[in-house]
C-alpha cells in the first residue's frame, strides 16, 4: 500500500524528534488565488498531552514537518511555534491533547514593520529585506525580479513590501522545502516545468496521480475574470483594456505595486491574462493510500517539496478529454496515522503565460496561446 511516512522534528530542541506524540498534522502553503497576496499560512499538530508533552514544543520553537517517499526524507514545512491550546480530560487525563499552531516564513514576515529602512537594489529587494528580518524571514530570491523596482528609505510591513514586488514582477513563490523561494517570470521555465513529475489524471500508474475529487471554478464566478486593470506603481498610474472590453463591458481590476517602470506593461498584462470570463482553475484532491508508490514518491518531490507545474488531464461530463498545464496555487494537506489526503487548488498556465518569444510552453510558440 503506498503510504507517506511523517515527521516532526523540533530544530531548535537539538533536532529532536516529536513524532511518536504526533496523532494528526495539517498544513497549507501558497495562496489561494493567482491575484491574491502571498500572506503566509500555518501548521497544526495535535499531540498527546498526558505528561506535559507540549514541552517539546515551546513558543518560538522552530518545527519541521518531513516526509518521506520511497527513499528520500523531505523537508516539507518549516514553522515557528506560536501557540499552544490544550484539550485537558478530566479525571485521570490520559487522552489529554494539545494543538500546536505554527507559522510559516512569511507569515512571520507580516509581523515584522521596516522602520526607516533603507532598501537600495531595484532587482532583488526580496533578498534585502531577508537579511534585514533574519532569521525571521529566510524566503530565497536566487534571481531577483525581472521589473525594477523602487529604491528608498521605508516604513511598510515586510510582507507588505514583498507582495507589491511580487505584484509587479507577476512571479511565483515556490515551496522549496526549509527555504520558500521566489521565482521570476524569466525563470519559470528553467524552475518550475520538469518533465520528470508524474502527471495527473484520472487513473493511477508508476507516471501519474489519480485525482479522486475534482471540480472546476470558472473565471466569471471566481473574481478572476476582468476586462481591465489599472496599476499603480511608484510614480505612475496606468490603465489599460483587454481586447474583450466592448463585449463583457468595464470590469476593472486593481492593483498598488512597487515597480518604477513598466507600470503599462504590467497593466496590459493583468488585463490580458485574466480576460477570459470560461477559463477554469481546477479544485482536486487524492489520498496516498490510494496511489502508486512510485507516483507518490515523486509528486513528494515535486509537489509537496520543490513545487512544479504540473500536466493534469480530465473529462468534463458530457465533454471531451482536456489536458493542460496547471500551476498548483495552494496546497492543503491533512495527515492522520491512518492516511495522508491532498487538496490542490490549481490555476491554468495562461494565468503566468508571459509571451516569451523562446519558450513553447510559456511563451507564444505554445500553440494554445495564439489559438490555433
């Protein structure tokens, strides 16, 4: 039967390992919209709690939850302790538990204000404001950002600062194990697409995930759907209009972002990108009991530590069969000791699509983008 094995280990604690009081773990990353800001999520570990257990994982506590597949232990999650809640049983208390509550990187971000600070490289601010908040704050920028962005002395919310960056340069943080990374436009290519990952699609095999719930949000329904966009950067305001705007009529969506040029172009692309009022992102999920191990152990990999785009096929009812690449925008998983279930809210490749004139799955050598 194939099955994920978990731990958790309390870095901070000499690495000890806390698994064997662990009866349960949930965590989310990403976010749950291609529009939305990246603003961080949490960890959940329930514990047995009969002889003060909840020792081993103070406040401020640092945890790694892993996983591991058919060979490798996978870092999957990193978070910080912040608060401990007790289900005390009367009596003799021997089912006594605990809720552990963890935030992630940038979670802990979003508490931290920059005061007067001054941030100086209009490329890779990201990186700054990481060695500004460590070790608070460790998400990676190993390639900066492909628009320029404002250089000054601040008083924002890290997290804040982060998202008009991500906002501006439409990039994508990737979970990569202990250390989230930020990934631009340029690279999304050479990072995120890796034909070594299974697919997924309805049937189970050594290549493929089965999905076992599968449903399909539409654009129009799903405030993704809009007919212009009007950014505002550091010194400049633009609008600009989807080609379908005398069709569906003003739908306007907006957006402050950290840019010092380009501001015109972002607009475009934002009113571009999301002017499809059918395009669909797809809500699926699995259970790793129901898997091939095989499978299993590379979707570990490639979904849950280094995230990637993946290939994912289905038949709407009454329809034809419909494959596509789909970029995973949150990812909620619930272990118990019984099974690990995998919920994946999935937006489509046209919502990152930038028009790279070399790339044929990003750019416009891909047919499905010149709709032929």
């Amino acid at each position: 039967m194939a099955k994920l094995t978990w731990q958790v280990v309390n870095h901070t604690q000499a690495d000890l390992d806390i698994t064997q009081y662990v009866r349960s773990l949930n965590y989310t990353v990403g976010r749950p919209s291609p529009l939305t800001t990246y603003s961080g999520n949490i960890a959940s570990l329930t514990i047995t709690n009969t002889s003060n257990q909840v020792a081993y994982a103070a406040i401020n506590d640092e945890i790694y939850i892993q996983a591991q597949g058919n060979s490798f232990n996978y870092s999957v999650f990193y978070g910080i302790v912040t608060s401990r809640n007790y289900q005390d049983e009367p009596g003799n208390g021997n089912n006594s538990t605990a809720t552990i509550l963890l935030n992630d990187v940038i979670l802990q971000a979003g508490m931290a204000n920059l005061v007067s600070q001054s941030l100086t490289d209009p490329s890779n601010q990201i990186s700054e404001i990481a060695v500004i908040l460590q070790p608070q704050f460790n998400l990676a920028s190993p390639y900066g950002n492909d628009v320029d962005m404002s250089v000054g002395t601040f008083s924002v919310n890290a997290n804040q600062r982060v998202g008009e960056i991500i906002a501006a340069d439409r990039g994508i943080i990737q979970n990569f194990g202990l250390s989230p990374q930020y990934i631009p436009p340029s690279e999304f290519a050479v990072e995120l697409l890796d034909n070594g990952i299974p697919s997924i699609g309805r049937t189970t095999s050594a290549t493929q995930i089965a999905y076992q719930t599968i449903s399909r949000l539409e654009a129009a329904s799903n405030s993704l759907f809009f007919t212009q966009a009007t950014i505002t950067g550091s010194a400049a305001t633009e609008t600009k209009n989807a080609d379908n705007i005398a069709t569906y009529g003003i739908r306007t969506f907006t957006a402050t972002t950290a840019q010092s040029q380009l501001v015109g172009q972002t607009a475009d692309w934002y009113s571009n990108a999301f002017s499809d009022p059918e395009e669909v992102m797809l809500n699926l999920s699995f259970s790793d009991v129901a898997q091939n191990f095989v499978a299993l152990s590379d979707f570990l990999e490639h979904g849950l530590f280094a995230t990637q785009f993946f290939e994912v096929s289905y038949t709407p009812p009454g329809g034809v069969s419909t494959t596509g690449y789909y970029w995973p925008e949150q990812i909620t998983v619930n272990a118990t000791t019984s099974q690990t279930t995998i919920d994946m809210l999935m937006s489509p490749l046209t919502y990152y699509a930038n028009f790279i004139l070399n790339d044929t799955v990003f750019g416009v050598l891909d047919t499905d983008r010149l709709g032929v």
